[in-house]
RNA sequence: GGACCUGUGGUGCAGCUUGGAGUGCACGCCGGCCUGUCAAGCCGGAGGCCGCGGGUUCAAAUCCCGUCAGGUCCGCCA
C-alpha cells in the first residue's frame, strides 16, 4: 500500500502549479497557474467564460485505496476562467478552438453567491485570467468531445484518443488498473508468484486458430503467440513453484462477440501444485469476494452455488445460467410420456425422448409469432416446441397444447410449472439436452424482456463435473470436450471402464449473471493416465510426445498434483462495471472483425521485409 | 463459413413501409450581436456522390441484385 496519496505525486512546473479541479474558496486570493484542456467557451462579448480542464488524475477529496481512485468526472475537473477584452489572453482564447490546450495565470476569485455552480467541484470559485499560453490548438473536431452525445463504434475506435477525453472511458481504465492492483496485491498476499511467460512460444495443437509470427533466422518456421500460458504454468508447477498467477495476455485468431474480444485479451491465470478442486475454489472465491467488495456495491452470494454440468443443463438449458433469477426447466417426461394421446407426448419414452417444460410469466398475452420463433428455435434443435397458454381473466385456455391434452394433463403442466393466470407454459420435447436447451434460450430472452434479474446482485456460481469427452458429430470420434490436460474424475480406471461418454473430468466454470467467466481443471499429471486420456481421443503415445514434448517429459520426473484456474480479466470487469460490450474496458480495443482502426492493424508490409522473413504472399490482396 | 441489422452535410438521427425537386431535427462549423454564463443566448450563413456499383422505372435516399464498411448473433473460442 502506498504511503503517500498520489495526490500529493503532484510537483509544479511550468505548465501549472495546481490542478484546476482543485481550486476551493480557501484558495480565493492566490494566484495561481493552470494548464489543461478548453473545455466549453461561454463568449458575451464583453466577457468571457471558459471551463478548463485537467486531465484525469487522482483526487485530493477522495480517499485512497490501493492506488487511489482517479477523477475522470468531468465536473471534478474543470474550474470556470473569467477573461475580459481589452488584454491579448480574450481575443486568443476567443479565437482558441474547444480542446486545445493552454496554459493560464490568474487569481483564484469568490463567486457571487447567485453564480455559484453547484455543478461543479470548484463551483464556488473562479479563476480571473491575466495570462494565457496557448500549448497547442485544436482543429475541429470530428466529434464533441464535451458533449454527452452518442458517438458511432466506428468513429470512436478511429479516434480513440479522443474518445477517452470525454471522461468515461478513462473512468474505467482507471478503475480496471486498479482491479489489476487488487488481484495482484490479493493473489500475492495469498503466496501466489507471478511470473511472465513467453508470448513468443510455440504452435499448440489444440484449441483456436494461432497468431503466427515467421522466423528470419530460421526459414519456414514459426513462433506462436500463446492462446494461454497453460502448459508453462503447469510447467512452472513442476519446476517448484507452490502457487503461480499473471495478468497474461491470450492471443487467439477466433470470431469475436459483444463479450469476447477478437485477437487479444487478459486472464487472471492461477495454478496451484499439491492442490485439489476445493482449493482452487477457496481461492477463487476470496479473490472475487475481495474484488467485488472493493470495486462493487452489489452483492455477490458466497459460497458460490454448485451446479454440475448435468444438472445446468437439465435445470437451465445452458451451461452457463443466469442465477440472478429462478424460472427452471421442469421435467414432466414421468408426468406426460406415455400418458396421453398426443402421439408427441405419448410416444417420447419409447423413442428416447424427453418432455420438458417451462413457465412463461406473462407469457398468455405473447404474441403467435413469439411462439412461433420458440418453436423454430426448437425445432432447429431436433425438437418439437410447444405451448399453452392461461388468459388473465380466468378464461379457457389457448395454445396448441390446449386443444389436444386433457384438463388432467394440462393440470400436470402448470403444476409442474407453477402457471397461473396470465402465464404460459412452453414444452419441448426431443433429445433430452437439446430439449432443455431449446427452453434455455427461452429462458434467457423471458429474462430478458421481464427484466427478471436482480440487477443488485452478481450471481457467481461453480458449473462442476463437465464431461470429458464429446461426440464428434461428423466423424463420431470422441473429441475433448474442454482441456485436454484435465484429470478424469475416476482416473485410469474410469478410462478403462466406463462409456467416454459418461466420463466427467474435474473441470469446472465459473459463471457470473449467464456469463462464463472462467474455465479451470485439475491436470492430469500422470503420464499413463494421461496416455489413456488422449488414446480415447484417437492420440498415439507418439502423437502426444510430439505436441506436448515439453511437459510430457516433464511428468517423467515427478510431477506434483496441480490444479488451476483462469478467470478472464477483461470479461470480469465488463461484468463488474455492467459494460455491454468488451470493448468498453479496453484502452486500445480491434474493431469486432480484427481490425484496429486507429493503427491501422493489419496491414501490409513490405517486399523486403517478406524476403527477410522468407514469405511469399499468395492470397487476393498482394502488397 | 453463415444469418440478421445499420450506412443520409463534421457528429447523432428522422425521411425508406406506400418511388415524385436533398425535405427535416438536434449538435458542431463560419460570420455578426451580446458584461454573469456554466450544454450561454439571439440573428444570419455555409456545408450532401443519401457508402459504392449495377438494375427496375417517365422518375430511386426510398424497390431489386451485388459489393464495401460498422455492429449483433450462429458456427468457432481445447
């Protein structure tokens, strides 16, 4: 923890000796020397009013945590300049462009007490110009940068620059910095060693697309920018280290989304040697419980609810549910299959098939088309979608179902649901998965249009017990489901024994409000059970050696039992600070298709450097 | 790889459904007036390849096809 507040970092110089958003009625007298940003221009002829403003900095008022907070608020750092014609400083400053930067001297003065501008910190004084340096002037601009107006994506990224003056965005960069201070000074506290992995590495095999990098010394070869530190942490665990973490940056060649930001982001990487699944949630949870304390005022729930990967999907048709609010898929297989004569219902046990259903709140005065898309939406999983509805008044039921289920079975569905008056019950039937899954799309957008969820709240829970392997549709081989490296839960003898499919691994998520927020295993760091592992994968021994060398030989000579985690960084403070988008707590962030339209990245290069590298380019665009 | 939404003076939008003169709003910009504003106000003015290309039509910002750009989603993200 500092000693100082950075407040006090403060030194003048010849731009300024005091920050403009400083400036307090016990300062009226002094004179004073300023430099910032004009930041509003208020020009009555015979006098002229100017809002100055710092750069975002900390704050004396505030107090300091970790670091200190920073004022980003644009009320917190402008002070009002008063100019008068007849001296040079009125006619530049009246013909000074907003945002261009100056440096001023005056003398702090009291304002009249009916031009006090509660507004503002520094609303009960103002600064009397006598001097005024212009440090450089503004062009227009292609955006208000003082205005709280809406601004496109586009122009934004392209001038990002300016984007931050306007206070917001640096707001949160100020906040997310000291995030990275509060992980760093907790996980150290908790015996946690950070330490830098290469971002220069090798190509993994596994997982998304690679950012390549051509060696010059070494022609056709080539580094990979890392997709995560994963198997140097667990090498690091073998080397000796008891618990390792870093804000490591991730680099993967895959789509973005309004959540996942293409190219690069941050995870709190953890790894812990000698350690089991609960020790890693102990961790997690105090990390996030430190955190969320610090940085939130919502309230986050802990220990963290349990919910294996089975039972999220059954409950909530996704494995990654928004808990903020209830609404659970109900199983009525045992309630309708083979009890009716609907031939949908009635034949599903036979078949394989399972009946699921869920409340629709409200849902008795939808739309036909917002039942039509459910069913869509269902069928387009392999399922059959459909509905009954429970008019408000009291009046006969609607939908679908209504016309070809008993008032019995129709009984059985709004038990089953917790239906009443005004609601709707939806059910879907088919594969069991895909059957809850179809609902849990449902789900998401209910809440959504409901505004269902909690909006105090931070709904962290643990998805546990993800299965090992999946079938691989097109070639119906069995395929990792997650992490290759992670222990099967039964070890060699559930390899041995038991269907692939039935395999769990000890492989959980963390989820936070329906976002994954992290992804962590206990590894697998026997070689014979790891052999096995990746044999059910269809990999040979050799194959393993081959793309694992390093920490294949590694687990020859004594490898400790480790566990880790890897909350993602960037998508963590999105959540905390309600950000739709990912970009939003990003300084420097690519537009969604890759592109950084700042910089200008990518771009091409030229011939020489490709001969360098000993590339030749060959697609559409040549350079 | 696929689907959808958006593209109109510098910025943000309306106009498009139902084709009829670049028609409108807010901000910005330029000029003028103005001594207490604080998103200052008042008056005046400039600024447009309606993303681009093609088609339909007597006539296209508007309808159709293609394309580019931005965004959202599916696939993908061990």
């Amino acid at each position: 923890m500092p000693d100082t507040h950075p407040s006090e970092a403060f030194v003048p110089n010849r731009y300024r000796d005091t920050r403009c958003g400083a400036l307090r009625p016990s300062d009226v007298g002094s004179q004073v020397r300023l430099a910032g940003w004009v930041s509003a221009k208020r020009d009555h002829g015979g006098l002229l009013f100017c809002d100055l403003r710092d750069p975002a900095g900390p704050d004396s008022d505030l107090p300091s945590h970790d670091g200190g907070y920073l004022r980003g608020d644009h009320n917190d750092r402008v002070v009002q300049l008063v100019l008068h014609p007849g001296d040079g400083a009125f006619e530049t400053m009246a013909r000074l462009r907003l945002e261009s930067a100056v440096s001023v001297t005056g003398t702090v003065a009291q304002r009249p007490a009916a031009n006090v501008n509660p507004k503002l910190s520094t609303g009960q004084v103002e600064v009397e110009v006598s001097s005024l340096e212009v440090l450089s002037s503004a062009e227009v601009l292609p955006f208000s940068v003082e205005r709280e107006s809406e601004v496109g994506d586009e122009a934004r990224l392209t001038y990002r620059y300016l984007d931050m003056r306007r206070g917001p965005l640096v707001e949160r960069l100020a906040k997310r910095a000291r995030f990275a201070q509060l992980v760093r000074a907790h996980l150290s506290s908790r015996g946690f060693l950070e330490i830098q992995t290469p971002v220069l590495t090798v190509s993994s095999p596994e997982g998304a697309r690679d950012y390549l990098v051509p060696s010059r010394l070494y022609p056709g070869e080539f580094y990979a920018l890392p997709q995560a530190p994963q198997q140097f942490k667990q090498l690091l665990m073998v080397g000796g280290v008891e618990r390792y973490f870093q804000i490591a940056p991730c680099f993967r060649d895959e789509a973005s989304r309004a959540d996942r930001s293409p190219g690069e982001f941050y995870q709190i990487d953890m790894e812990m040697a000698f350690a089991t699944q609960e020790d890693v949630f102990r961790e997690v949870e105090l990390l996030f419980g430190h955190v969320v304390s610090a940085l939130s005022t919502k309230r986050a729930p802990s220990p963290f609810p349990r919910l294996s990967y089975a039972d999220a999907i059954a409950r909530y048709g996704t494995d990654k549910p928004d808990l903020r609010f209830g609404l659970e898929v109900a199983d009525v297989t045992a309630d309708l299959g083979g009890r009716t004569e609907l031939p949908m219902f009635a034949e599903a046990p036979q078949r394989g098939n399972a009946i699921r259903a869920m409340l629709a709140p409200k849902g008795a005065d939808r739309s036909r088309s917002w039942f039509d898309t459910f069913a869509e939406a269902a069928r387009s999983g392999g399922c059959t979608g459909s509905w009954l509805q429970l008019p408000a008044d009291g009046g006969e039921w609607k939908g679908p179902l209504s016309r070809k289920l008993t008032a019995e079975e129709m009984g059985a569905l709004v038990a089953a649901t917790g239906a009443g008056p005004g609601d709707a019950v939806l059910t879907s039937v088919g594969p069991a998965r895909s059957a809850s899954l179809a609902l849990g799309q449902v789900r998401s957008a209910i809440g959504r249009d409901l505004g269902l969820a909690d909006p105090d709240l931070l709904a962290f829970c643990w998805i546990v017990d993800f299965p090992m392997y999946e079938r691989n549709e097109e070639t119906g081989q069995w395929d990792f489901s997650h992490n290759p490296f992670s222990m099967p839960q039964g070890g060699l003898e559930a390899l041995e024994a038991k269907d692939p499919g039935d395999i769990v691994a000890y492989q959980y998520d963390v989820v936070c409000n329906g976002i994954e927020l992290s992804s962590g295993a206990v590894r697998n760091h026997l070689p014979e059970v790891m052999e096995k592992a990746f044999a059910i994968a269809g990999y040979s021994r050799e194959r393993i050696e081959r793309s694992f060398p390093a920490l294949w030989n590694a687990f020859r000579y004594g490898p400790p039992p480790h566990a880790g985690i890897a909350p993602g960084f960037d998508r963590f403070f999105m959540v905390l600070e309600d950000q739709p988008n990912i970009r939003e707590v990003i300084a420097f962030p690519l537009n969604q298709a890759a592109r950084d339209l700042l910089m200008g990245a990518p771009a091409p290069v030229t011939p020489g450097q490709l001969a360098e590298l000993h590339l030749q380019v060959v697609g559409p665009k040549k350079p």
